[in-house]
C-alpha cells in the first residue's frame, strides 16, 4: 500500500514513500488501460510549516497499446515526477476553490494518508489513449517496425463494385485530373 503514517512524518519530518500498484488492481477498472508492469512510485513525503504535507516524486509503468497502424501489440514505457499536495483544514487552501485538482483536503482525525488515488489520477492522466507511432527514417514505424507505406496506399482503380451513389463524385473527380 502506499501509504503514508502522518504521526511518524509529524515526528521525523520527511519519509520515503515507495511501492506498486499491481496492474490487476480494482482501481484501474473502467480504466481501459491494459499495464504490462506494475505502477511503481518513489519518492518522498515531507510535512511543511503550516501541517500541509508534500509529496514529491515519480511513477513510471509500462501500458500494452495496440498500434494504430498495424494492431501489434506494443509496450510503451511512461513516466512522471509527481507532487502532491494536500491541506489540513484551516489552511491557506480555505482561499483555494473546492474544485482545485492541485491541492487535496487532509482530514484532521486521520492517522495515514493513501496515496493511491492520487497517483490514479496522475497516471490516467499522462497515459495515452492512441498511439500513432513516427516514422523513422527508413520508413518503417519506429515502433512495431512495419513499413508505414502500406498504410497509405490508395487503391488507384476505383472498385468495379462501386455503389452507384458515388458516381457524381467519381465524375467530379475525373473532370479535375482532365
């Protein structure tokens, strides 16, 4: 879990915070992220004058996309720092909206603080949703390596099969090559 125990970290300042979400957890359901690895988070929460606490650090995983081009599977690597932010009550968050997604609201009674939902919401938003990989220089997609000109080919010959609706606009386009 990825905790943090605020009476130690009001004790002894700063903490490291490390661990992973398992790609299979409840939390990424309705997601539509597929992960390869686990979700892994370093870094450190440290608590500041006025009783906020800050964590900073990063996460990094790896998500399975299927190409845009050629439907391979393929693992992409992502990563973030992070810095996370949250208030206890009566502090200079009361001038802050409510609906400020960069500082989170400390409850006073509690004793841990889970980290997990923040680091989701950090995660679901840098993780990408399509992936449309360059073209590397000898014209083969740099990711699943399958040359990018055969995704862009147009057949020359319009079909013999054509629907006839389209006859207007296939005289349209004859005109303008005349």
């Amino acid at each position: 879990m990825l905790t943090v125990d605020l009476l130690r970290l009001l004790r002894e300042q700063t903490l490291p915070v490390r661990g992973s979400i398992d790609p299979n957890a409840g939390l990424w359901d309705g997601s539509e992220l597929a992960f390869a690895e686990p979700v892994d988070v370093v870094g450190a929460a440290s608590v500041t004058a006025d009783g906020a606490v800050v964590v900073r650090g990063s996460w990094k995983c790896a998500v399975a996309h299927d190409c845009d081009r050629c439907l391979k599977r393929l693992r992409l690597p992502i990563g973030r720092p992070m810095n996370l932010v949250y208030m206890p009550p009566g502090g200079w968050e009361s001038e802050v909206p409510d609906d400020d997604p960069d500082v989170r609201h400390l409850d006073a009674r509690a004793h841990k603080l889970d980290l997990i939902d923040a680091i989701r919401e950090e995660v679901l938003l840098e993780a990408p949703r399509y992936v449309l990989p360059a073209e590397g220089d000898d014209g083969r997609c740099v990711r699943c390596g399958v040359p990018v000109d055969r995704f862009r080919n147009v057949p020359s010959e319009p079909e013999a099969d054509a629907d006839p609706r389209w006859a207007a606009l296939t005289a349209l386009q004859s005109d303008q090559t005349n």
